[in-house]
C-alpha cells in the first residue's frame, strides 16, 4: 500500500477561481483539514447565466462538507416539480415522461446557486481574495503571481478557473484552443409573470415545471422556477452554415431574436408564444476540447478541476456536480497522501476521476444526439418508443465519489507510486 498521509500536518491549498467548482473544492479541502484560500479575478458577483442542475451525487457531499442547512438551501432553488415531459417538436405532443431527478435532480438559476456555494465557503471560515488577476505559475515552488506583482506559495494549487483556463495552458505546456461543436445555443431567462396573460402560455407558467420539445437536429428546454416567477427557454439547434462554425467561445454574445423567431416557427404554437414575446437572448456557440491526456503540472503541483478539464455539454446536466465529485476526490486523496506526497495525491486524483467524468461527458452527447435523431422519417401517426428519448442519468446519482477514492485509494496509490518511481506516468487518454 502507498502511504497514507492521515494525521500529518495540513496541507496548504490555493484554489484560482471561485466559481461552482472552485467554492466546492475548497468546502472539500477545508472539510478533510487542509488549509486553503480562493483567489478570484472578480472583484464581485453577478447574477449570471440561467439554468443549472444539481444532482444527489453532488448534493450527498455538499451536504456532508456545509450540513443540513447548506443541503435545504440549495434542494430550495431548484425547481421543485414531480416529472418533466418530452415533447415532438412541432405540437408538442407528449412523447415521454420521467421523474425530473433523472434529468439533473434540483434545476435551478445558476446564479442562485453561486450565492449559496459563496456563502458557503464564507460560513466555512473560508477567505475568498478577490479583484485578484493570476498571471503567472511557478509549478516547481508551486506558486501563482498576480497582476499588482505579488506572489503566493502553497503546497498544491488549484486551477478551477473554468471553461478559458490559464491554469491548463501550463499544465499542457501550449494553448488549447477551443474548437466548434456544430451546435449553438439560444438562452433566454426573464420574469415569466406576464406570460400568465397569454392563453397559450399558461400551462407553462402557473406552477414549477420542465418541457422538453424535440425535432430534427433541435431541441428547446423549459424551465419554470418559483410558480412561474421565472422563465428560462434553451434551443440547441445544430448550425448549418460554415460561417456558423466560427468560434466564438463567450457568455454574453447576445443573440437575434428576430432570426430565432424565425427559426423557430414550425414550433408548437405554445412554447412559440413564449418565444415571441421574449425581448433578448444570448447566441452561445457550444466548444468543446478533446480530453485531456492529463490535468496535472509536470512538477505535480498544480491540478486542473471542473471545466478547466472536464467541461460538460448542457444536456449532460451534470457540469457542476461532477466538478464537486473531484473536488471531493482531491481532497480525500490529499489527505490519505500526506504533505509530504503531493505528487501521489494528484496523480492519483486525475486517475480515479477521468473515467467517470467523461462516461457522463458522452452520456450527455448521446443524449443529444438521441433527440435530434428520434423524429427524423417519422411520421405523425407513428409511435416511438418513449425510453429510447428518456434521459438516462439515475445511474450517476448513487455514486459517492469519497467513498469510491477509499475503496480503490490501495490498488491505484500502488500503480501512481511506480509510475513515480519510474518516471513514466501513462497519460489518461
């Protein structure tokens, strides 16, 4: 058996980025006794982004790192109906139903989220620095440099400073640019109260609920919060011209509602008049990256976590919990190697991780790739099968991913210390 590092002296983490992802690791970090401080670009939050789900398999060790509380606030946000329905595209006829937990468990406004995971850390008596620009590493000390010129040392440093991640850069030792999936996402939240006055909207808006509708190379997701208070559409279309496929890899691009009505008119007439009546959207080209071969420095000091190496597609509802299930990994593997065996913790963390994260990767393209396909050369009156378009995630959510590092910490710690000892590391894909 490798060495286990428990009852030694706290390790001292830096965790670069505040985000979902980063705020977990650091609950993690903290709940397993070691030392740690966020750095965050951001001098403050907003309320960003739209839809986001948590899963049980995120939320069992969220619960276990903030208590009961930290547990009611976040299953709270989410959208608290029973089952969601999958409909065809042009009707919307109900072609399949399933209990909303398949999907993505609790689905709620990212930046409600965030605030809670924020306040987390804060109550867990960790520092958050913000208004703090990383521009540099030192993987050997290991050691970040800011933008005002200071430098902070740690035993391992974090790199969960997502999707455009300076931390990966080092870590592959070139820039990994983003490349276009074929697909574009329209995204629009807003107050949803006024879509009580329209008749063809009401259904959607007079309880929490969750739509599905799905067509030849599309597919929209409705999302109903807080009785109808808030309103959240998602259009996953496949994009058809070259020109489409440029990459522009941003949050905030906004989107041509007039070219969305128009794409969108074949639509069933019910979510169409929610659709018409929204003033602006965001034009979000999905990118990807092909998996990484590792997600560790050369010195073994900086790890990569969420989606600086493992992004997730939207319909793999699973970005934000898989990011918390490797900060929990780390962080038990952290303790189980010791301070004085960081690069045992982390080499042994991107192996137990990479697996998993992209199972549930391609589960989410799978899914993809089911909706757009199910209806095409289908006729009105055929019937489909309704599990070959049910989500098929229930099988990510009985994972416990701290108790999985315990159970397999012996014979993977055993295949990391040789491969240390001899200086050939096999690269995760």
């Amino acid at each position: 058996m490798a060495s286990n590092g428990e009852g030694n002296e706290p390790i001292k983490a830096i965790v670069i980025g505040a985000g979902l992802g980063g705020c977990a690791c650091a609950l993690a970090l903290k709940h397993h006794g070691h030392d740690v401080v966020v750095y965050e670009r951001l001098k403050g939050f907003r309320r960003l982004g739209d839809s986001l789900g948590l899963g049980e398999n995120a939320l069992k060790l969220l619960e276990r790192w903030g208590g009961a509380s930290l547990y009611r606030r976040l299953t709270g946000i989410g959208n608290q109906a029973a089952d969601m329905q999958i409909r065809r595209w042009h009707d919307g006829k109900v072609l399949a139903q399933q209990p909303l937990m398949d999907m993505a468990g609790y689905i709620g406004h990212r930046g409600d989220y965030h605030e809670a995971f924020i306040q987390a850390v804060e109550d867990a008596g960790i520092e958050i620095r913000r208004g703090r620009e990383v521009v540099s590493y030192d993987e050997s000390k290991p050691s970040v440099v800011f933008a005002d010129g200071t430098e902070e040392t740690a035993d391992i440093i974090i790199g969960a400073d997502g999707i455009k991640s300076r931390a990966r850069e080092l870590v592959l030792g070139f820039e990994d640019a983003p490349k276009s999936s074929g697909y574009s996402c329209y995204r629009a939240y807003f107050p949803g109260k006024h879509l009580r006055e329209i008749p063809l909207c009401r259904e959607f808006v007079d309880h929490d609920c969750v739509n599905i509708w799905i067509g030849e190379d599309t597919h929209l997701i409705q999302n109903t919060l807080r009785d109808g208070d808030e309103f959240n559409w998602i259009v996953t279309r496949k994009l058809s011209h070259e020109a489409d496929m440029e990459v522009k890899e941003s949050w905030f691009q906004e989107g041509d509602m007039d070219e969305v009505k128009k794409s969108l008119q074949n639509l069933d007439p019910r979510i169409y008049a929610a659709v018409e009546t929204t003033e602006s959207c965001l034009d979000w080209k999905i990118c990807y990256r092909d998996p990484l071969p590792t997600w560790i420095s050369k010195s073994h000091k900086i790890a990569l976590l969420g989606d600086s190496c493992h992004p997730h597609l939207p319909t793999s509802a699973q970005g934000a919990s898989q990011a918390t299930e490797s900060a929990g990994v780390l962080a038990v593997c952290l303790k189980l190697a010791g301070k004085d065996n960081i690069p045992l913790a982390t080499r042994c963390y991107e192996k137990l991780r990479f697996p998993r994260t992209r199972a549930s990767q391609t589960n989410g393209e799978d899914l993809r790739d089911r909706w757009h396909n199910a209806l095409k050369n289908v006729a009105d009156g055929v019937e489909i099968d309704p599990e070959s378009i049910k989500m098929r995630n229930r099988w990510l959510y009985a994972f416990d991913a701290e108790a999985d590092t315990l159970e397999h910490w012996d014979e993977v710690s055993s295949l990391v210390a040789e491969e240390l000892r001899t200086g050939k590391i096999s690269p995760l894909c």
